[in-house]
C-alpha cells in the first residue's frame, strides 16, 4: 500500500468486469448482441453495435414514428382546404417514382404535403427516399411521419423541392420568409432540380407586394443589423423592422441564429425583384434575402372554390381537378407510412 492509502489501479487485463466468468450478470450469452462485444466488419469494436435503429424511418435510434392523423376535408376551413387541395396537386404531378431525394418546405401549406407523400400511390416509394427539411417544422414534420431524415451536408443536389410563399407575382417571383426560414429555404430550392410552390390563392399577385405588406424579409449577422437597417434606409427602404419575438423578450433569432429585418419598399422597387434582390444581397452583413426570383417551375394555387390553379415559368395558366385526389383525406383518420 502506498503511503497515501491509496490501492493502485489493477491492470485492464486482471479487471473482471471486462473479462466476466461465465456467472456473471456482465456475461455475453450466446447469440446475444452485447455493445462490449460487438465488432465492426473492419473487426474493430462497434460503439453502435448494440443500437436498435428504427427499421424504416432511419431517424435515429429509439425513436417511434407517431404517424400522421388526417383531418377530414369537411371538418377544415375554405383556406385550410385550398392548401390541402393545392400541394395535393402538386405532389402528385410533379414526384415521381424514381425521385430518391425530396426537399420539404416550410409554412402552413407544406403539412399537406408530407400528408399527401405518406398515401398511395407515393408511400410505396418512401422508404427508399430521403427527405430534407428547411426548418424545424419541416424535420418534426418528416420525423413525426416517419420518413428518411437528411440534410443538404448529404444531399446537396435534390430532386424536387416542395415549398410554400408568402406571395408570388405574374413572374413566378415569390417573397419567402414569413417563418424566418428564407437561407435553408432557398438552399434547398436552388439545390433542387424541380422547385414547386404551393399555396392558397390569398399569395397570387401581379406585383409582390401587393398581398403581403409586411415587407422583404432579410436574414442578417447578428452583430451587423443595425448597420444593415442604416444601410437600407439609404437604399429606400420606406419602414426597415428588426422582427421581434411574440413569445420571447428580444428579436426573432432564426435557425441558423441569425436576426431578421422586414425591409418595406415601394411598387416601383418590387417591379424589378432581381434587382432589389442583388442590391440587397450586395449590403455588408446581410445572409439571404426573401425574394426568390426565376427559380420556381410552377406554383399551384388553391382557391376556397374546391379548383386549383397552376401557373407555369413560361406564363401558361390551367386548372386541375385535385378534388378527385380526397379520397383518403374525405374519410381523415391515422396515416403512417
């Protein structure tokens, strides 16, 4: 014994809880999947080994898809129906059997959308594919339906990005951001091969700005916002806001942790969105900006009606009967995939 009266470590070879006797409760009975005695097929250990993996989802381990309850159509507003009726619209002309990678947007209208992917004829394909989101709701979305969970790291090219707008003009230009998502939103939508927007017919305007007075939203450095909102002002911006929480003290903080300005300007400005967009994009400090110009393939429109309009990148407009797609949303009740 030293003289402090402390015992020595005994050897790792000589500890018996790594090497227990065959009556030990550490012990390893045949077949039995330990962690301590699980290997990779490099023959190194496994520290993952010993994890069940949810079989299908792929969404980590322990977790437990809930699946997603449908409402019945009767039982929703006329705005909540023109959403549905719209992204049911859209998922079904434009994801396609071999599309492996889908980007899910962010909004009131992009529920219906996983809603739609998780019936048939397109849950046949689902555990094959990988769903990226664009914000938190998106991934509670995907991992609540139980889908493949992925991110752009893994996936920087997708195959059709779904996704909703706070406006969108006779151009196809759309102003995103209300949800202070627009950096991972047009990540994913400049990522995407196909990018379609769905919304109710409120959002469909000639000139943006039209519809949604709250202004361009602007994703900015923390540390440079109020340089930012100074440098806007000179641009002529008629009413820069830095947006603040509803439920928190202080500014809205995004997922990226950046703040967000609401920049106001005029009709003449909003007549040429890439140009104000460049303008501002060029502005020290600043991360995205919500306009979202040439990128969309088609918007699809939902009207309180029951008819769905879809607008073209090349101008054609043309109606679609997606009151025929309700079959299983009439009757609502739980839907996993």
């Amino acid at each position: 014994m030293s003289s402090s009266g402390l015992q020595p470590l005994a050897p790792l070879s000589e500890n018996p809880k790594l090497h227990p006797g065959p009556g030990s409760s550490n012990a390893t009975a045949p077949g039995h999947n330990s962690r301590r005695a699980s290997h990779s097929s490099s023959g190194r250990p496994d520290p993952l080994g010993s994890i069940s993996h949810a079989s299908a989802s792929r969404i980590g381990p322990g977790v437990i898809p809930t699946g997603l309850r449908i409402v019945p159509h009767g039982e929703l507003t006329a705005e909540e129906k023109a959403k549905r009726l719209a992204a049911y619209a859209a998922v079904d002309a434009h994801v396609k059997e071999h599309h492996k990678v889908l980007g899910i947007g962010s909004g009131s209208t992009v529920p219906y959308v996983v809603e739609r992917l998780c019936q048939e004829p397109h849950c046949k394909a689902n555990s094959d594919r990988w769903f990226v989101p664009t914000g938190f709701q998106s991934k509670e979305l995907i991992v609540k339906a139980g889908l493949n969970l992925g991110d752009v790291d893994q996936f920087p090219t997708i195959d059709v990005t779904i996704d909703g707008a706070d406006e969108v003009d006779d151009e196809l230009n759309a102003i995103k951001g209300g949800g202070a998502c627009q950096l991972r939103e047009k990540v994913l939508a400049e990522a995407a091969t196909h990018f379609i927007i769905v919304a109710d017919s409120r959002k469909d305007s000639k000139v943006l700005g039209t519809n949604w007075k709250q202004g361009v939203p602007i994703e900015v450095a923390p540390f440079a916002w109020a340089k930012v909102f100074v440098n806007l002002q000179k641009m002529g911006c008629e009413k820069p806001t830095l947006r603040m929480g509803k439920m928190k003290a202080g500014p809205v903080v995004t997922d990226n942790g950046n703040f967000v300005i609401d920049a106001v300007f005029s009709e003449s400005y909003m007549r040429d969105p890439a140009e104000l967009l460049h303008r501002i994009k060029m502005l020290t400090g600043v991360l995205e900006v919500g306009l979202f110009t040439g990128m969309a393939e088609a918007a699809y429109f939902g009207a309180p009606d029951g008819t769905v309009t879809c607008r073209w990148q090349d101008g054609r407009r043309e109606k679609v009967d997606a009151v025929a797609r309700l079959d299983v949303a009439e009757k609502g009740g739980q839907l996993s995939n």
